[in-house]
C-alpha cells in the first residue's frame, strides 16, 4: 500500500499536512516530511503538542494525511504528493513510541496512523 514513490517523496523535505475532524470543522497541523518514520505499513510522527488533535482522535480516529515533493516524479511531471487516509492514536509508550523517542528526544508522543488507503494527486 505504501509504494516506493511514497517513500521517495518522505525521503526528501516537505510539508506534512495531518486533518482530523473536530467540533465543527475539520483540524489541520502540520509536520515534517523528514519527522514520518514508515514501520509495517504504519505511519509514525512525533507529537510534540497537538492537543487539538489528540482530543479529535479520542472521538473519531480517522485521519487524513498529505505530503508532497517537487524533488520526485509525479504522475505527469516533477513534483508529486500524497493523500493517506486510515485510523490513528496516540501512544505514549510502547515500540512506536520508543522509536520516535530515541530520534525525537522532544516527543511526548507518537501519532501511529494505520493506513488504510495512500493515493498518490499529482
């Protein structure tokens, strides 16, 4: 589910866009491409605060994710990105969260998303 063209465009810089829903509308933060680590077809992020989302997915744990590279081949050209649907938690011990610890030592915790789909846009 996670090609390598996926992969490719985590290896390089970019700006990870991460919506859950809340209240009334949906919620977006941001993190770094270089940040996701990839573990058994897991997508992991470090939290560093991301309150708004962590109280979102106590109530609904599906989630969006997009990422992009202009540095990887797209469908049609340089550039390409990535929308990734699936159902994430938060964890704050554990594997997942050791492995975002020991790279991220300013973690509090880690976003484990369990991918469910990943088409790439462009």
């Amino acid at each position: 589910m996670l090609n390598q063209t996926l992969l490719d465009v985590l290896s390089h810089e970019g700006v990870v866009a991460i919506v859950t829903q809340g209240e009334n509308e949906p919620h977006v933060v941001n993190s770094w491409n270089s940040y996701v680590q990839v573990v058994d077809e897991k997508v992991i992020i470090p939290v560093g605060t991301m309150v708004e989302t962590e109280k979102n997915l106590k109530k609904n744990t599906k989630l969006q994710l997009t990422c992009g590279s202009r540095e990887v081949q797209g469908l049609q050209y340089m550039g390409t990105g990535f929308l990734i649907t699936g159902q994430a938690i938060m964890e704050t011990s554990g594997s997942s969260f050791d492995l975002i610890h020991s790279k991220f030592p300013w973690a509090r915790a880690a976003l484990v998303v369990t991918v469910e789909s990943a088409k790439q846009t462009l």
